[in-house]
C-alpha cells in the first residue's frame, strides 16, 4: 500500500489559486505561512488513527522531496 501525507504546489498567482481551492475544490484554508507568501489548505481523509484537525503536531515534521521509484 502506498500512503501520501501532504503535497507541495508551487504557483504563480497566490490569491488566484487560493480561490481555485478553496471556492472549486473545497480544500480548507488553514493559515499562511512565510509572511503571507504561503498559505497552507487541508483535505482531510478518514484514518481513524489520526486527528488530523486537532492533533497538530504532524506540522513539525520536516518537509521531505518526494521520491517516486
């Protein structure tokens, strides 16, 4: 099985994709990062493991590339 934790997407226009994800996808703004240049949006999925909206301690964790084999 393969699992996926977050993705990294850099673009261009901030505000345009911020309404893209926010008002087309549903995605939930949670907060911006980096003096306003960053904003992190949340897709939460069931994994009764994880309180993935409280339990905000997976935010420490270092950003890592992704390596695909």
């Amino acid at each position: 099985m393969v699992t996926l934790g977050h993705v990294v997407f850099y673009v261009r226009n901030l505000e345009q994709s911020l309404s893209f994800y926010r008002d087309v996808v549903g995605l939930e703004l949670v907060g911006r990062i980096f003096d306003g240049r960053a904003a992190m949006v949340e897709l939460f999925v069931d994994d009764p493991r994880v309180d993935w909206k409280n339990d905000r301690e997976w935010l420490q964790e270092p950003v890592k590339p992704l390596r695909l084999a």
